[in-house]
C-alpha cells in the first residue's frame, strides 16, 4: 500500500481540526504540514505552532516539510508526540549533513527534499542517511500548481539509485499529485504521496481515497 499525505496547506484553516478529523476518518495515512519563511520561497504560511496545536488531536503521524532557512534553530520546535518525518531543503541546508544527524538525535525519521531543477547529483553522499527523500514537482510556495512533468523520470532515476545502491529510503512527491498521475507515479517509484488541491476538492475524501488506492495498487 502506497502512503497518502494530504497537505494541510489546502484545509480551511478556520475549520483547521475538522478538517484533520476528516482527513482521518476518510482513512489517509498521515497529515502533511508545508512551512514557508517567505524567504527560501516566496510565500509564508505557519510555524511550529500548527504541529503544537494539532497534535494529540488525531492518531496520524505528522509529515513536516520545511521549506525554510535556518532550518535548525526551529526543527526541534517541530518535535511532538505525533512527528515521524521532518524533511528539510538540500538547497536551503549549508551543513545538510549535520541537519540530517540533528533530526535523527531528536528521534524521528529525516528526509531530504529537492526543487524540481535541483540534480539527484547533489545527494550522492547522502540517502544512506535519510529515511525519505522528497521529490517536489512542482516549484515550492504554492498549493494549487500544475505537475511538472520532468519530475517523473527524476523519481524514477531515484528508485534505480535506491535499488542499485540496497537503499530503503521512501520516495515522496509533492506537488501537483492527483488520481490522473497518481499511478504513474507509483510505477516510477514513488511511495508516499502528498495531495493537496485535488484532495481537498474531492465532493468525497474517502472515496477519492479509495480511487488512489486502486490506481497505485501493485505498482
């Protein structure tokens, strides 16, 4: 089973815990939280005070994306019960080594992200280290985006590091993931989603769900 992160990013934020409650109930896997700084890229949305204010509100895990300088001064704000994955920006990480070592010594699980120009090349001494390496596809900032196409045989270029190398580090994609190109990002290697507009527009989360599951099932 492939893993559904739909993107708080796109949630009525008046509405912040019902919308969770639904995304629970309709059976996601995890809730995927997006910061900006309004520095690294050109929008600012919130801080660590979205994890704080949700968690031990829902059972599912957090998945949290920080698309922001500075990284360390703020990751272990982000630290709460339900935090599995933080995920920072290669581009935006002088030290990415060091980062990656800071949010595994705080006990949970460290990604790595790469824009959509930013070359697989610049990881080279890195996935041994890291449990997910986020693939955006679409140009950070933004919810609501068009796929970008080129993405697709960058994910598949690193499903084949990820086998050739014995890795088992996850492969996430965010950014511009709908039902339409959910399976072939699946074929390509993919295995954790992250939706946002399209989720959220769904008349039916559980059912749009359901339709994800059947379109990445034995991919």
């Amino acid at each position: 089973m492939k893993i559904l992160a739909p993107s708080i990013l796109s949630a009525d934020f008046s509405a912040l815990g019902a919308d969770v409650s639904r995304i629970e109930k309709a059976g996601a896997d995890m809730i995927h939280i997006d910061v900006m700084d309004g520095h690294f890229v050109p929008n600012l949305s919130y801080g660590a005070v979205a994890a704080e204010s949700l968690a031990g509100k829902t059972a599912l895990p957090f998945d949290i994306h920080l698309m922001i300088e500075n990284a360390d001064r703020y990751i272990p704000g982000f630290i709460t019960e339900n935090t599995r994955f933080i995920t920072v920006h290669q581009e935006a990480c002088v030290h990415l080594d060091r980062t990656v070592k800071l949010i595994r010594s705080l006990g949970v699980k460290a990604g790595v992200a790469l824009n959509p120009a930013t070359s697989l090349s610049t990881l080279d001494y890195m996935p041994d280290d890291v449990e997910m390496v986020l693939i955006m596809s679409v140009n950070p900032g933004f919810g609501g985006q068009q796929f970008i196409n080129a993405s697709m045989a960058k994910i598949a270029a690193l499903a084949e590091i990820r086998e050739r190398r014995g890795l088992s580090f996850h492969i996430e994609v965010d950014g511009g993931v709908c039902l339409e190109n959910a399976g072939a990002l699946a074929e390509a290697g993919a295995d954790v989603f992250v939706s946002g507009a399209s989720f959220f527009k769904a008349p039916d989360m559980k059912q749009w769900i359901e339709d994800f599951h059947k379109v990445t099932k034995g991919a």
